[in-house]
C-alpha cells in the first residue's frame, strides 16, 4: 500500500509557548486568541476565565460548574462559554465581554446534550451538539433556530465561520463530521419569514488517507477541528497533523494524521514532518485584523504557536522566507554562503524545505549552527548559507590515514610524558645527594665545607 502523499507549507513554523506556566493540559477546556500578547484560555479546575498577558497568567472570571465549551469571538470582543450546573443536567451559555469584564446569560438548556463546538456570526450564536445544529438570536432573550437534526453519523463536531462579523447570509460556515469523515461547507438564506435556515451544504474533503495536494484528490484522515483563517484558509486538525486548506491546495503545517505521541513523549521541531504531537483538544486564530495569523494549538501536553504563511506568494509572507521557498535543491538553498537560506531534508519523499536562516536562528533562540552537518530528529541540516561551519568530522576508525594520525598524536603524548619523567627522576636524585651530604658532612650539597685531612709520610715515600 502506497505511503500518503504529503506536502509541506513553506514559511509555516510551530513552537512550544505554554507548558509548565499553564494548568495541565486536561485541565484547559478551551484556548481564544486575539494576538501574539492577549490569550486567553477556559480552565475546567478551577473553572473560569483565565488571561495570559505576557507570560502572566490570571484568573478574570470564576465560574460556579464545569466549563465544557468555550469561542473566543472576535468581531464581539466577547467570550462565549457554556457550564454544565454544578448538579448537572442543566447547560446555560454565558456571554463574557473583555471590554466591560461583565456577563450575561445567552440560554439555559435543560436536559440536552452539550454543545460540541461554538461559533458567533454576526447578531447570532451558533451551537453545535450531538443533536442539532442550532442559530441563536443575541439580541433576544428568547428563541433559536434549529437549522439542522442530526441522526446517527452525521453530527458536527466543530464549527468555524469565514466572514463572522458579515450578514449571516454572506458568510460561509466550515464544520467537520468525524463520523462520515468530512469537512463541510454551509451557506445560509431566510425562508419566507425571514427566519435563517441552510440554503447549501456541501462536502470540501471527504476520507481517505489523508493525502495533500489539490482539492479534488486530497483527503481527510481523522478530522476534528477546524478553524476559519485570514487570506482564505481553512486549518484543520486531522489526526494527530494540523493541515491547510488554501485555494485548491492541502498541505501539512504540522505531524502526520495517523502517527500520534503520548504527551510525555510530545516534541515540535522548526520542520513540520519532524514533530510528533498527541491528539489535539482545541485550536484558536488570531483576529483578523493582526500582521502575524498566529495560532494556537492545545495538546494533552502544551500550547503550540503555529504560523503558516502559506504559498511564497500569499499577502502577508515574509520576503526573505517567500525568497527561499523558491529553491527546490540543496545546492541553490546554500549557495552562495551567508545569502540567507538553509537546508533541510528528512528520509522521506517530499520532506525538504529551504528555510530562512533568520527564522531558524529565532526557532532556535540563535542556536541553529549547532544542527549543522548533523541529523536531528529525524532532519538532515545544511546550513552553510546561514554562514554556520561543520564541526571537525571524528577520525573513520576504517580510515589508513586517520590511524596513521592517531598514531602520531600517541607518539607525541608518550614522548611528553615520558620528558616529564626523566625532569622529576632528575630533580629527586638531586634531592637524596643533598641529603646524603647532610648526614655526612653536616652541611648542604655543594657547600664548602671546613675539614682537614692528614697524611703521615714515612722513608718509603720520600724519593731517594
């Protein structure tokens, strides 16, 4: 059976942001982005509201049960949530504004099953369970729309809108049906009372593999979430990858649909083919409004901060990456040197990309030479276009030359030490004559000393 086609985002980067300064994972029910300095997250234990400020994490609203579902939505600048009564059986939605720090209550649902996915779309809310999709007015106390029942398999689990503060039948609303494996499109209409119902729905991908490539062969593995992006994309959590829909074109932001890690073994590397993620819980974007597009994704482990800047030539690029996307070789990447490019190249068909040098040393926090010559997570590194220089290769053990050159420096060392032995056998003999000549003679070694020595001469020495 042929491997999955996979193709990779140029420009696209992922990046641990949030671990130990978060509640763990399982604790997070749902993530809300505004840019890359206003987060905000929904914790279960303790329920609430929390705000991420620079690294500062604080609580800005308590909430009285379990939070089970929370939207960020941006055209509002409000955060909507549905809680679970601490008694259970009763789901109410809340309205939390980040202008006044003030709620108010949306819908109180008695007996009902919770909502799987939030999304507001102009004057409206729309909730998603496993029994039907349901329009809420905002600007009443009272009423909603059930626009769609759900049986057996065809349930959405995950909403998004494109054009959420436009006219409820401008926008297009994207949701994934987990069940029959597919990502679907909506577009809605009034009827004759002018009340909102679905004038169009239609399949964008259906199951498959999970292969990139262009829209009408390119398939959903084991969708989950999605998410409506600037620039008309579509991200979607498929399996344990996060994947763009962009035009006619699918690729890969980040893992692979159906390899999938535990949270403890969880790692994000610079290339999207190297990162192994467990199963995604929840995603969020920035507003449509920031330079960035950044988005954040939450694990059973850690909060992801992912970028993808899409085709070289989509608005909002980075010239210097968009100017490396181009090079499809290892050769034009990294020559000449210090123009700016790196290379990079996993084992199988399609992991390659140039990257920019600028961006890998920030990846990096301005370590990346380190990587160069070397495999790392499964990625060769070239980086001599980022001005970086191998380290000396160890000598080939198999290697005539590179015996004969140990055999010198061991020569050497020998030669060296055996010097200093001979210097202190030397300097020691030194010393015993000098303490020879101290029990002897009373004095030190090369002293004169006062003596006298007597001879007696008789007949037979003196001469005739």
């Amino acid at each position: 059976m042929a491997a999955p086609i996979r193709e990779y985002a140029p420009g696209s980067w992922s990046q641990s942001v949030y671990d130990s300064r978060i509640p763990e994972a399982h604790h997070i029910a749902g993530v809300g982005l505004v840019n890359d300095e206003e987060i905000y997250f929904g914790g279960r234990s303790p329920a609430g509201i929390f705000a991420v400020h620079r690294s500062e994490l604080t609580q800005i609203e308590a909430v009285e049960g379990e939070i089970t579902t929370f939207h960020l939505c941006h055209h509002r600048s409000s955060i909507f949530y549905e809680v679970l009564s601490p008694e259970g059986g009763d789901h109410s939605i809340f309205e939390y504004s980040l202008i006044s720090r003030s709620k108010k209550r949306v819908r109180t649902f008695q007996d009902r099953p919770s909502a799987t996915s939030l999304a507001c779309l102009d004057r409206y809310l729309l909730r998603t369970s496993a029994e039907n999709l349901l329009m809420i007015p905002l600007m009443e106390q009272v009423g909603g729309e059930v626009l769609e029942e759900f049986h057996a398999g065809d349930a959405i689990a995950s909403l998004s809108v494109r054009y959420a503060a436009d006219v409820f039948t401008r926008a297009e609303v994207f949701g994934v049906v987990p069940t029959n494996r597919s990502v679907i499109r909506l577009r809605f209409t009034t009827n004759t009372f002018n009340q909102p119902r679905i004038s169009k729905m239609e399949t964008v991908l259906s199951g498959g593999d999970g292969n990139d490539g262009v829209l009408k062969s390119a398939t959903v593995k084991e969708p989950h979430h999605v998410l409506c992006m600037k620039d008309d994309q579509v991200i979607i959590v498929d399996g344990c990858s996060v994947r763009q829909l962009q035009g006619d074109h699918v690729r890969t932001l980040l893992g692979t649909p159906g390899e999938c890690e535990t949270p403890a073994e969880e790692h994000v590397e610079p290339v999207p083919w190297s990162s192994r993620i467990s199963r995604p819980l929840a995603l969020a974007g920035a507003a449509d409004g920031t330079a960035s597009g950044a988005m954040l994704l939450l694990t059973g482990a850690q909060v992801i901060s992912m970028s993808a800047a899409g085709d070289s030539g989509a608005a909002g690029s980075d010239p210097e990456e968009a100017a490396c996307a181009t090079h499809q070789s290892e050769g034009s990447c990294v020559s000449p040197r210090d123009h700016g490019c790196g290379w990079t190249e996993g084992d199988a068909p399609g992991e390659k990309l140039c990257l920019s040098c600028t961006a890998l040393q920030h990846w990096a926090w301005g370590h990346a030479c380190d990587w160069e010559g070397t495999t790392h997570a499964g990625t060769r590194y070239s980086l001599a276009g980022c001005g970086c220089v191998a380290p000396e290769p160890e000598p080939d053990p198999d290697d005539p030359n590179g015996i004969h050159h140990r055999g010198i420096w061991i020569l050497l060392v020998i030669i060296t030490i055996a010097t200093c032995i001979g210097g202190l056998l030397v300097v020691y003999r030194a010393h015993r004559r000098a303490a020879i000549a101290r029990e002897l003679y009373g004095g030190h070694y090369g002293e004169c000393i006062d003596t006298a020595e007597f001879h007696t001469f008789t007949d037979d020495d003196c001469p005739n």
